[in-house]
C-alpha cells in the first residue's frame, strides 16, 4: 500500500487502469492506454494494476467493476470511471489536471 501512496503522491497526473487478464473490456483498454501513454508523453502518468496481484489495494478502493479508470494528482483522486472508454476522451480527462 505504501508504494501506491508513491505512485498517486505527485504533481504529475496518475492514469491508474485496474484490469484483470481474464477480462474481455480489459483487453480492449490495453491499445488504448498505449495511444493515451504516447499522447501525453511525460506530461502524465499510465499505470496498470492487476487486481488478481493487487487484491488488497482494489478491495481498499471499492474497485468492483473491470475495468476502473482512475486519475490521481497530489494523492487526491480527481476522476473515477468504470467501464470501457476511448482515447479521446481519457487524454481530454487527463490533460484536466496537467
């Protein structure tokens, strides 16, 4: 839980995607996330967390649906979503916080 306050502690906008490998939505996110990624260079952040390998941390934040699409600044948490969505709109969201 620690390293996950390192990750969301930093001015640096944090795209968090919970995923799961099993998961059908989760695999369609996964070139997504690439082309958000390469639009925002270092200007963000996108980290997958595996909610199989990081159970406890997706219980602690009630992460129920696949996949959950999280942006974090400063350790707070800006904007929450699940489901599906596009690039557009997650580098719309993202550059928000910038």
């Amino acid at each position: 839980m620690s390293k996950f306050g390192e990750l969301i502690e930093t001015a640096v906008p944090v795209l968090l995607d919970f995923y799961a490998d099993w998961d059908e939505a989760c695999k369609g996110m996964h070139p997504v996330l690439r082309d958000v990624a390469a639009a925002l260079g270092d200007k963000a952040r996108v980290i997958k967390i595996d909610v199989e390998k990081n159970h406890e941390l997706a219980e602690a934040l009630r992460v129920k649906g696949l996949p959950t699409l999280m942006i974090y600044k400063n350790g707070e948490m800006k904007w929450r979503q699940s489901g599906e969505q596009d690039a557009n709109t997650l580098i719309g969201l993202v550059k928000e916080y910038v």
